[in-house]
C-alpha cells in the first residue's frame, strides 16, 4: 500500500492507515516520495505499524523479516538512542551499509533474525513532543510493552533478544532486568541483552551546574535549551569518518525526524541523568541475566568506563556474559570503521544463546 500523507494542519496526517500528530512543520515533513525513495528504499522489505505508548500517543515501528520467506530463527528488539530513529540507514558512496542498514543486512538478511525497531516517544514517525523525554519511566515502560508486542508476531518458541543503543541501551538495561525479576512480563523464550555504547557512567559537568539544571531549571522549563548547556556528544565525538558525519547531520536537519549530535533539552537530559543514577544503583549490582557489551576505547560520549562498571558489578556469570572493547571506536558503533567486527560480536553471541535452547 502506497503511504498517505497528509497536511491538514502542522502535524497532523494520516501515515500507513493511522492518523497521527507528529509534531514537524508539514513544510520539513518528508513527502510521501521522499519517504518512499530516500527513507524506505535504505530498508528494503521493511514494515511500518503502530504501537501505542503508555503515554496514551502513537508510536511508529518498523519490522525487518528474511527476504528468502524463511521462517525467522531469532526475534530481536532494537531500541535506538536520543536523538535517533529505528530508521536510521544510510550507506556510503562505496555501498557499504551503516546503522540499521548494516543490521538489516547483517541480522536479517545474512543470520535470518527479524528485527524490530521503535521509534521512541517524539522521535521518528512517532507522537510527542520532538526530541523531549518527558519521563524515562514511560521509554522503559514503552520499551518492554513493545517486546511483548513483537514476540507475539512471530512463533512463541524463538530465542528473543533485547539491542539497544547508548541511551537505548540503558533502557534495554532496564527492561532485561523488569524481565528477570518478573518473567511473566517477559517473551516467553527472552534470551538477554545486546548493549552497545550503553549509558551508564554519564560525562557530567561541575556539580553545582548539574544540581541548578535537575532542580531550578528542568522541571519548569524541560523543553528549553539553553546556550550555557554542556554538550558531550558533539559530532566530532560521535563519528570519526568525515562521510559518516556528514550523512547524519545532513539528515537530522533535512526532515526533522532525528536530531543527531544536537544539544539536548532541559526534560530530555534531566531523564537521561535519571535512568543512568537508576541503572547503576537498581539494575546492575542485581543482574544475572545473560548480556553482550561493546564499547570504543575513544568514546567521548558515553564514557567506556559504563561498560566497565557493568563488567565489575552485575551478578551474570562469566559464561552468560561477552564484552568487547572496539580499539579507537567512537560512540556510533555501526557507523564506525569497525561496525562489522561489533555485528560479527553481536551475532557470535546470539548464536550460541541460540545453541543453549537445544
């Protein structure tokens, strides 16, 4: 079915079958040919629906399945970071594939995994406020709701497996710990956790600069941002190839639907500081359940010393556990020159998980 677009008044249209606010001026808001041909063309055979968020709002996902027709063999969740999208795919001009075009090709194509990934709550084709966290509470709550929701598309009895991404990994942290305590929340066959660059540690400025914003500024001006706000992931910090760099900026100010590298607002990065005290004091020093880590040794976003805090402190066995450490990787892992050694990582681990359910 063709999309249908429309612009009736700002934000609102109709996108695959669902009437939905999204909150872009309808004049930045990508055409329906744009979408078909710039957007949809990078993912091939992927699958737009709609999940509602506990908020109440409408969130847009994609779903990814094996192109040969074959029956998937794994599920897995991707949750993306602030700032980003489940869509974001590009290549460079010699066709190699970043980001989730490297992960549909890899995971999906290659291993014959289906992926899912959600637009996060005023990021993507989604609802909400633009690039504002509200409360990482509904993010986690949203997240976890929505592995329930794709594990039921597919048969019961598959290895499911939770990614995530910086941020989105600290909530991939978050659910795979609601899913421990409580398996009667989890997918039946929930396997463990892929974590890459997962905020844990946060890169904080002074102390009296972070008490003044978390409890004079952010909670009566949450979506402000302000010129004096400390910004840690700049993009000379996230990409270290000028093309990789180039092609996420170009398109966080095309259309609106991300805004990579971008300062972030007062709410967001108040929530942000939330979820990170929350998964190192609540989450980690109980974990047992199984997980893959990787990080670059020059992340100078999400500092590497989470993924050694989530080394030194969770509970998981040390043969349920896989950690990596990307010499000279920034923080966007699958937009790095060593993409292809963290997805060899991440697949090697969802094999033998995959080998433990025989």
């Amino acid at each position: 079915k063709r999309l249908q677009n429309r612009v009736l008044i700002m934000g609102h249209r109709t996108l695959w079958t669902k009437n939905v606010n999204i909150q872009i001026p309808n004049n930045k808001f990508p055409t329906n040919q744009e979408i078909e041909e710039l957007i949809d063309s990078k993912l091939p055979g992927s699958q737009h629906g709609w999940f509602e968020s506990t908020s109440g709002l409408q969130l847009h996902y994609r779903s990814m399945l094996p192109s040969s027709g074959q029956p998937p063999k794994a599920v897995v969740v991707f949750a993306h970071g602030i700032h980003a999208t489940g869509g974001k795919a590009y290549f460079l001009q010699d066709g190699s594939p970043l980001s989730m075009a490297l992960l549909r090709q890899r995971l999906v194509e290659e291993k014959g995994y289906a992926l899912y990934a959600l637009d996060m709550l005023g990021h993507g084709f989604s609802e909400g406020s633009r690039f504002l966290v509200p409360n990482w509470h509904i993010n986690r709550d949203d997240l976890a709701a929505f592995c329930r929701h794709s594990a039921k598309q597919q048969d019961q009895s598959l290895p499911f497996f939770i990614m995530g991404e910086s941020y989105g990994s600290c909530l991939t942290l978050h659910v795979g710990k609601m899913f421990q305590d409580d398996p009667s929340k989890a997918p039946k066959h929930f396997q463990g956790v892929i974590v890459t660059a997962p905020a844990i540690v946060a890169n904080l400025p002074h102390p009296i600069v972070v008490a003044v914003l978390r409890y004079g500024l952010a909670p009566f001006f949450p979506e402000w941002v302000p010129f004096f706000m400390p910004h840690p992931v700049s993009p000379d910090r996230v990409w270290r190839v000028e093309e990789v760099r180039t092609l996420n900026m170009e398109e966080s100010a095309k259309w609106g639907l991300s805004a990579s590298a971008k300062p972030f607002k007062l709410g967001t990065a108040l929530n942000m500081l939330l979820a990170v005290e929350d998964v190192r004091q609540s989450v980690i020093p109980g974990l047992t359940i199984p997980f893959c880590a990787i990080h670059g040794t020059e992340d100078n976003a999400v500092l590497p010393a989470s993924t050694d805090f989530l080394e030194e402190h969770a509970q998981t066995p040390k043969d349920d556990r896989a950690i990596l450490r990307l010499e000279g990787a920034y923080h966007d892992l699958f937009g790095d020159p060593l993409r292809n050694e963290a997805t060899d990582f991440i697949i090697k681990f969802i094999e033998n998980r995959i080998e433990t359910m025989k």
